[in-house]
C-alpha cells in the first residue's frame, strides 16, 4: 500500500482497481448500512485561535448539532404552545386597549361598543384559526400562506404574502417589546426614561436564545407563558365575580383621556378604526401554520391541536378583559403617568399595589417580551424557503451550529430594534403599522 492506495488484481488479467483507505475513523462514524455521519471532531478547527473562538461559540450557544439531531429539537405540544402562542395570547394585553384608544374619541357613550367589537374579533378569530389548520395539514413543510399562493394563484401573490408575513414578524418583535415595557412603566413608572434601553436589551436576549436553538428556547419560554395564562384567567373570574354577583361597576372618567375637544362623532369609519386596532389580536395565529416543521411527528396534527388550543384562549381573555374594562368604566392614561387597560382591570382584581398585581405585571411584561419569539421561529423558517426559492439570498437558508437560520434571526433582530428606536417605543405608533401586513396574507391564505 503506497499513500493509502491499495493496487488490486481481479479474476481476469485485465482487470484492474484500487482500493483508496483514509482514516477516517476519527471524524466519521456508520449509524447504518450506506451511511456515513460526521463525528464533532470532523468540524473542529485546526488552529488554535479557531479552537478558541469554537468553545466561546459553545459557552454562548451551546455545543454544535448535527443536522441528523434535528427530531430531537423538535418542540412537543406543551412548549409549542409556549412558544408559538406567546404573540397572539400576549396580544390580549394591548387590543381590547387600542379600541378603546379609538372608541373614546366619540365619548364615553361609544365605549360600550367595545363589546361586540372585542366579539366580531373573536369569530374572525374562529375562522382564521379554522383555516390555518387546514393549511397545516395541506401543507406540512411550513411557509402558511407563501406555500399556499405559490401553489394555487400567480407567483406575484405568493411573493405579496410572504412579503408581508416578513413585515408582520418585525412588527411583531417592535410591539410586543414596546408593550411590554409600557405594563412594567405602569408598574414602575421610575423607569419611563429607560423605556428604549431596556427594549434593546429584551430584544438582544431573546435573539441570544433563539440562537441556541428551538428546545432550549422552548425552555426559557414556557414558564412565562403559562404563568400569564393562569393568572389573567383569575383575574378575569375575579372581575366577572365582582361585577355578576357582587354588582360592582363603574361609570368611565369625566373628562376621558385621550378625548378631543370637541368630541368626534361616531361614524362608520371610527367602528372600522376600532375593529382594525383591536384585530392585532389575531396576528400571530399564522404562525403555527408556517412553523408546522418545528412540531414533534404526527407534525400536522399537533399543530393543529396547539392552534385550537391559543385561539380559545385568546378568545377568551379578549372578551373578558374587554367586559371587565368596559363594567369598570376602563381607559388608557398616558399622563401623568403611563396606565395601561390591563393594568388598571389587574389594579381592580388583585388591589392596586398589591403583591399579585405586581408579579401580574412582571407576567404581561414577560410575555410579551417573549411573545417576539414567535417571529424568530417563523421569520426565519419562511426567509429560508423564500432563499431555497431564489427570492432572497441564499445565506438565509444555511443553518448555524444549533440547527437555528442564524442569518434571519440576527437581521429580524437589527430591524426589530430600528423600528424600535424610531418610534420612541409607543406601542400606539407601532401598532398604526401592524395589523396591514397580516391582513394582507389572510386575505391570500384561505382555502
């Protein structure tokens, strides 16, 4: 054998082959008949400052996966639900807030509308919900309405769905940051001077966290997520007690904040105005139909289920925070001090001050914080079918040490914070944003 070369004779005289042997052992290993796996060792670097660079990329994201290790990332229902269900639950916080922002333009008499709008929200709900799960099941490798315009309708409405999906996703992170800094300012208003700091700082470790993968996120996630659930639903069986059985209620503040002088009248085009600030409750409900991949096997029919599961929910905190806030006589204080919708219902249901309306705080605070996270598993995973498509550049389909598409999650991020810094962090502003591109794809996407 001569360089790992082995000249070999066959039966006829003729014949001649030669076998190449490497060692590779070391950085390959056989998991079955006709396959040959890359061993950790394979990948390492060989200068010293690479090996240096390589253990600090360990300690911040964790070791490197193999891209056969990807089932094991796959997120089971429970912290699917966490993590796909953040953004659209965490929007109970800020919609039944911005109808009334519009509603009180007309006076206090217009507030009582507040009602049927928060229910026409929560039947578009049940019929958005209703056909993502049959996009799910038709479509099983992700990208929701850009895979269901691409496959039904011409390629320029494909292109306007995913467009505006992408555009819908960084919304998502700049409102949800900008909110949840708003319910820790009503808590803490001390801290209104630092209001962009410590939405930059939210965004950095939320993309730090997605960075390190799907299951670990899922970690992080889940408890947020589950506390808010638990107690804005006491807060709303409290409430409901209050008002059904004890009788309680209240008459809206003279004058309304946030009215003019003098008030507009109620038009159709103000109901619109409503219906269209309050129907950001229904942005994020796309998303587990785009993230279909990202679930444990029978993928299609777990999401589904988890889909079922958020839209009742959120279905159900609208209405009830909306009742609670309209028997209350409830509306948004800017000044002196900000005070939001649903600090103000917590303030009534748990006592103004007390223990529990603080942690319910820092639970809105954190869910909405993590709510951004939807985004950075749908974002990337449609930029990366948009990139094997040839419709943005290829990098956005490479996947980085954790399996993560490390080229969106960094640029959602970058932009996220710009629009952030623009709007001086009002979630009012970012909202006026919102809710157009998301539209635009259920438009597009029902079957």
């Amino acid at each position: 054998m001569i360089g790992g070369r082995q000249p070999l004779r066959g039966r006829k005289a003729g014949d001649r082959r030669i076998r190449v042997e490497r060692p590779h052992t070391a950085y390959f290993r056989y998991p079955g008949e006709g396959q040959l796996v890359a061993k950790p060792a394979a990948s390492l670097p060989r200068t010293a400052a690479g090996r240096t660079m390589a253990r600090i990329r360990s300690v911040l994201f964790g070791r490197p996966l193999s891209i056969h290790e990807e089932i094991t990332e796959r997120l089971p229902k429970a912290k699917a639900l966490a993590i796909f269900s953040s953004d659209p639950i965490s929007s109970s916080a800020y919609a039944t807030e911005e109808i009334v922002r519009v509603l009180v333009l007309a006076g206090a008499g217009a507030l009582f509308l507040s009602l049927p709008i928060s229910a026409f929200i929560a039947f578009m709900l049940a019929v958005v919900s209703t056909s993502y799960r049959q996009i799910g099941h038709a479509y099983p490798s992700g990208g929701g309405a850009y895979a269901v315009a691409r496959a039904n309708l011409p390629l320029i409405f494909s292109l306007i769905a995913a467009g505006s999906l992408l555009v819908d996703y960084v919304m998502t992170v700049a409102v949800s940051t900008a909110s949840a800094v708003e319910q820790l300012i009503s808590a803490f208003p001390q801290i209104h001077d630092w209001r962009i700091e410590i939405g930059i700082a939210s965004i950095a470790l939320i993309t730090l966290g997605n960075l390190r993968g799907l299951r670990e996120s899922g970690n992080i996630f889940a408890l947020p997520t589950y506390l808010f659930v638990g107690s804005a639903l006491v807060m709303i069986a409290i409430g409901l007690y209050r008002i059904v059985v004890l009788g309680e209620g209240a008459p809206p503040p003279d004058p309304l904040p946030g009215a003019p002088n003098p008030l507009q009248p109620l038009t159709l085009l103000l109901l619109i105005r409503a219906f269209a600030s309050g129907s950001v409750a229904l942005t994020g409900t796309e998303a587990i139909a785009n993230g279909v991949p990202a679930f444990k096997p029978p993928e299609p029919k777990n999401a589904a289920t988890t889909l079922t599961a958020v839209a009742v929910l959120l279905g159900i905190l609208c209405l009830g925070i909306s009742f609670v806030a309209y028997s209350y006589g409830v509306v948004a204080i800017d000044e002196p001090a900000v005070r939001t919708v649903i600090s103000q219902v917590a303030g009534i249901a748990y006592g103004q001050g007390s223990i529990a309306f603080y942690l319910f705080q820092l639970f809105t605070a954190l869910i909405l914080f993590l709510a951004a996270n939807t985004s950075y598993n749908a974002f990337p995973r449609l930029a990366a079918i948009l990139a094997r498509d040839g419709y943005l550049p290829r990098q956005f389909s490479f996947r980085g040490d954790r399996l993560a598409f490390t080229s969106g999650i960094v640029i959602l991020s970058l932009v996220s914070i710009a629009l952030l810094v623009v709007f001086a962090g009002e979630t009012t502003a970012l909202i006026r944003l919102y809710s157009v591109g998301v539209f635009v794809s259920f438009a597009i996407s029902p079957r």
